[in-house]
C-alpha cells in the first residue's frame, strides 16, 4: 500500500448470464462514487451470450464506466472455473496498466482468488478492498449442493482467508456477516478494516414510473423480481400466490426473471404451465421500475440457512421504492424494522392466514395510501445516496490509513 490518494478502482465482478447485479446494483454505486472524485472501472469475468456482454458493457458506458470483460471456461465443472480464475490474474494487470489503477475492489470469491494469483509482486502499489457481498462458500453449501467436507468447499475458504488477510479494508452487508468473517480471519484481520455497506437502489426511474403509474384499474398483481434457484423458492410462491387467490379472484401473477427455463418447468411440473393468471417474462433492467410500480404486492422468500445471515436482497428496496408492500420471509436482510412499519408481512406457512388478512384488510382498500408509505420506507432504508456514502466512507479510511 502507498501514500496516493484512491483515484482509479478496478471493481472485478463474475456474473453468470442470468444475472443483473452489475446492471441493478453496482453500476448505479460505481457511477455515485466517480461523482465524488473516484474513477471507477469494471472488469467482469463471465459466460453466455455476445448480446449478453453488449447490453452489459452498454450498460456501463451509459453511465460513463470504461467496462471490460474476461470469459469463463464452462468445461470441466468446478475445475474450468479456478482456473479462469487463475488465469484472470492476467486480464487485471492488463486492465491496471491501460487504466492507471491504484485500487482493486474484488466482488467476492472467485475475483478475489484472481488477484491473489497476481502475488505481493503484481499488486505492489496497488490497494485491496474486497467485498465481501455475502458467504459465497457457504451459500454453494445451502443451495448448490457442495459438501463442507470437500475440496473444493476448503479451497474457497482458503481463498477466503487470504484475501480477508490481505484486504486494506472488507465490505459487508449485516453485522453477522462481519462477526463471521471476523472470527475466521483471526487477528489478522482488525476490526477497523471491516465496514458495513448498503444494498441501495436509485430511486429515480421509480419516482418517474410512479408518476405515471395506473390509476382506477381494476384487479390484484401479485409480482415476483429477480433470480430463480433453490433458494428463492419458486414452489412455496406458487403456494402462497394460490393461497392469496382463493381470497382474492382475481389475482395475477407476473414472474420477472432472465431464468424463463426454470419458470416454465416449475410451472408445468405444477399442471400450471397454460394459467392464465400468472405471466412470466424477462425485462431489460430498464423496464424493471415500470413493471413493479403496476403492482400491488410483491414476494420474498428466501431459504433460512447460514449463508443467508450475510444477505441484504436488493429486491426489497426495489419493491419498496416501486410503492409495492412485501410478503416474505423474516429475518432475511432489514425485515423486522420494514413490518414494524407496515410495509412488511411473513408469508411461511406458519403466519401465512394473518398475512392474508393483512393483504385482504390493509393493502386491498388502502393502496394508494400504502403505495405512499412503501416509497417513503424504500428511501429511508435503500437509499443509493446512503449507500454510496456507506463505500465513500470504506474508500476514506483506506486512504487516511496510507498518509
């Protein structure tokens, strides 16, 4: 580490093609710090298709970030991935001398073992921020099927160690992420160097959408937004969504997902794949604040297991600051301060009836009043201007330390 001042940051993402964390989260916090003096840049290590690299690199240069990319090996399984990983320790140093970078902040695991394989010599100068953004290692443990006992669950923990070890500062989401990594770094990791960040979302296209959002229509939208897997339990949504529908007629479901393969065979495996009531589709990033601001209420289910401590869904602010009130499962991110609000309701099976009485009591004759209120809680708790301050705070302290 140097005396310079933070000027130009390399944040190193790995997105697979379903998913729009760079587009939805980071770009919109990238573009934040640049206006407070921080150059940033993407290098983003991925897989899919050409038209998926063009809409995120579009993306980027939208809002005036020089993006790169770096490609993904799908063959061998785990092993293709390391050792992209490993072989990614090139593309970075390429992007920090064409860049001029003094910063490099790697998005969890597999970016972070990239910049290890550059070793002290290829990151003298430079600094390290790594975020963290939730237990990669043991989410792979809950919702994909690796063995804690395994190699591979033991090399991403190394790598997590290391980079912890090495790291002039860590973001993360919720203090049990920070007390977590904490204990497994040891006392190589002080607790000053860890800092808490938010998960905000830029209110603006909501604000517009709700200007003109519907008035006078008639019927009920019930909306699901974001990925497809184990975790976010499709087939407890159906099961909350015909619940809701046996009390209100004529609900409808819309599915917003890339992953439309996954939706359809959940559906057909459920004899659901003609309803007419429920719409699945895949929207731009762009069209996301329109779709959730005609609806009435929103889902966020979420698997209860260790890794999820870690975890702060975007989707609830989206919700929010779309005027949507949520249904969901507790204590998955801010949840206990959004129902002490009102805005909020568990939708397991054990508080399921109450809710619905919420929904059918609170939310059906008072729309436009909990519209309000779910807009007003989006940007006390999810505000992007917060959480641009939360990363400009983590950037100061690097800096203070190296004078």
């Amino acid at each position: 580490m140097t005396g310079r001042a933070i000027r130009n940051i390399l944040f190193i993402t790995w997105d697979g093609p379903e998913t729009r964390y760079l587009e939805r989260l980071f770009l919109p916090i990238l573009a934040g710090l640049a206006e407070g003096g921080w150059r940033c840049h993407v290098l983003q290590f991925g897989w899919g298709d050409e038209a998926v690299f063009e809409a995120r690199e579009a993306a980027c240069r939208a809002a005036g970030i020089p993006y790169r990319r770096a490609g993904v090996w799908r063959r061998g399984g785990g092993a293709g991935a390391f050792l992209s990983a490993l072989a990614g320790a090139r593309a970075i140093r390429a992007a920090v001398a064409e860049w001029g970078i003094d910063t490099l902040m790697p998005r969890s695991l597999m970016p972070a073992l990239a910049v290890l394989r550059m070793g002290e010599a290829g990151r003298r100068g430079l600094r390290l921020i790594y975020d963290a953004d939730g237990l990669t290692a043991d989410e792979r443990v809950d919702f994909g099927g690796l063995s804690p006992h395994g190699l591979t669950y033991r090399l991403l923990r190394d790598v997590e160690g290391e980079i912890l070890r090495r790291a002039d500062a860590v973001l993360m989401r919720t203090e049990a992420a920070r007390a977590i990594l904490l204990a497994r770094a040891g006392a190589a990791l002080e607790p000053g160097r860890c800092h808490l960040v938010r998960n905000g979302v830029d209110p603006a296209p909501f604000r517009a959408a709700l200007d003109g959002a519907r008035g006078g229509e008639t019927g009920f939208t019930l909306v699901y937004s974001g990925s497809i897997g184990v975790q976010y339990r499709l087939p407890d949504m159906l099961d909350v969504a015909e619940a809701l529908r046996g009390r209100i007629p004529d609900l409808r479901l819309r599915l917003l997902s890339p992953a439309q393969g996954a939706i359809r065979e959940v559906l057909a495996g459920r004899g659901l794949a003609g309803a007419g009531w429920i719409a699945a589709e895949s929207l731009a990033p762009e069209a996301v604040p329109g779709a959730l601001c005609g609806c009435d209420l929103a889902l966020a289910l979420r698997q209860p297991a260790f890794s999820t401590q870690a975890v702060l869904p975007i989707k609830l602010g989206e919700y929010l600051l779309a005027g949507v009130p949520v249904i969901g499962t507790p204590g998955v991110g801010n949840t206990g301060v959004l129902e002490a609000e009102g805005v909020f309701r568990s939708a397991e099976a054990a508080h399921l009836a109450a809710t619905i009485g919420w929904v059918t009591e609170e939310v059906l004759p008072r729309r436009e009043e909990m519209r309000a209120r779910c807009h007003a809680a989006g940007m006390r708790h999810f505000s992007l201007a917060a959480t641009v301050e939360s990363y400009a705070q983590a950037l100061r302290a690097v800096a203070e330390v190296a004078r």
